[in-house]
C-alpha cells in the first residue's frame, strides 16, 4: 500500500471512519461542544483527557522521545487563538467538515473562517514576524 492511490485510499477510509465515530458518539455537535467548554458536561473534556493519557502511555511504552530544539515562537499565540476559535467556532477544523457532511450548513461559515485566518496567518508572518515556518508550512 504504498502506491499514491493505495495511501490516499487509506487516508480516506480513516478519515471516513473518524468522521462516522465523531459523528455518532455527538463531538460533531455544536450544543455538545458547548457544554464542554462551559464545564456543564465533561464528558467531552474526559475523553479528551483519556486520549490524551492513552498516548502518554504508548509514547512511554514505546520509548518515543521529543527531539531537541527550541520551541516555535508562533506555538503559544497559535494555541491560544486556536483554542479560542475552536471555542466560539464549536469546533476544531475537522469538526467543521463532519458538521457540514451532517447538514449542519452553518459550518460553512466556520471553515470559511479556517482558510481566512490561514491566508492571514501567511501574510501576517511574511510581513512582520517572519518566523521559521519549520513543519508547519506557513
């Protein structure tokens, strides 16, 4: 599977697979979101939590360490402003995607957002911080 075709095709079955458990364990839904950014229902946040100390797990058991280097100077601003958006937006940029494939129209707007704030992110950088884009190709 290591033809183009056979890596887009995996790529695209993961991604539907991603798409139907969001979907249908509710983390697509804007109302589901809210209630846990606003502390009303951690449910979400939990899971979030538990993801995120499953991988501590594997990366420890796999002994996958961080490479030395510095760390970006765009990553806390960009953090910050993603997070926020993410919070008045309902949604990371996937999220936005499961939600329009659902019906959910509004999302467009939200994914309209994400390629404006990407355009603005390159020019910004180009003009005034020109910082090392590095991986993250800004």
């Amino acid at each position: 599977m290591r033809t183009r075709g056979g890596v887009l095709l995996a790529n695209t079955l993961a991604g539907l697979g991603l798409g139907y458990t969001v979907t249908n364990i509710g983390f697509g839904d804007y109302a589901e979101l809210n209630r846990m950014f606003t502390f009303q229902d951690l449910r979400m946040f939990l899971a979030f939590a538990g993801a995120v100390g499953i991988i501590v797990c594997a990366f420890a058991l796999l002994r996958v360490r961080r490479t030395p280097g510095r760390i970006h100077a765009g990553v806390i601003p960009g953090a910050v402003l993603f997070g926020t958006g993410w919070a008045i937006s309902g949604g990371c940029p996937a999220i936005p995607i499961i939600q329009v494939s659902s019906g959910y129209l509004p999302a467009l707007v939200t994914l309209a957002g994400v390629v404006v704030g990407m355009r603005l992110c390159r020019w910004a950088n180009g003009r005034y911080f020109q910082l090392d884009s590095g991986s993250c190709g800004v």
